[in-house]
C-alpha cells in the first residue's frame, strides 16, 4: 500500500471490492488496476491480498466468478451477485456511519482551555 497503511485498508478491504465490482464485471488484475486507477495510487495492494478477498467473497455467496479468454489468456471475471449487491449497499451505510462519526471527532475543535 503506497499512501495509506495496509492495517487501515485491511478492515475496509471487502468494501472496496465489492463497490469495484458493483460497477460491472472485472476480473482480479482489473481490480487491483481499479483500487489503484480511483485512488491515484494511495491503495496500492498486492495481489497476495486482492486475489484470497475475491476468493472469500465468492465462497460468501457475494460474488460469482467466470472464466473467460482474452488475448490468449484465462481470466476469472467477477460479478456481484444479488446478495453481494446487498451487501454493498450495507457495507456503504456502515461505512458512511463510521465516517461521519469519526469525524465528529478528529474534526471537533479544540476543547477550550483558559490560560
């Protein structure tokens, strides 16, 4: 991970995931491309993590895998599954929740104090 600490995304991973894939179709390389591409490269993960959360999600009923042919070579394409595209919209409102509470925090003004 470039910009941001691997411990950080790791707890948002199936989030991102699922948001990549809710836009269509990709398969696993496209996918790290697509973290990459959205966040000007500040999530930069290995393909150790990407390709076992694919894995994991599809063994969850979230998504569904397919192989296809292109240029020659086997690829496996992802696609949200009707639980997965539940799951997305879940893991969003949890998300947003979490932002904006953490937010009320670090964002908060100085407690004032008298000098």
């Amino acid at each position: 991970c470039l910009g941001m600490k691997a411990d950080i995304v790791r707890g948002h991973l199936d989030l991102l995931l699922l948001a990549i894939v809710e836009d269509g179709p990709f398969h696993g390389y496209a996918v790290l491309e697509e973290l990459r591409r959205r966040t000007d490269g500040a999530i930069d993960l290995p393909e150790g993590t990407v390709y076992p959360a694919l894995h994991r999600l599809e063994r969850a009923g979230l998504l569904t895998s397919t192989w296809t042919q292109v240029n020659g070579r086997r690829r496996r394409t992802y696609t949200l599954t009707p639980r997965g595209t539940t799951a997305a919209k879940e893991k969003r409102r949890e998300w947003t929740a979490f932002a904006e509470t953490v937010q009320r925090i670090v964002g908060a003004p100085p407690w004032p104090t008298t000098a």
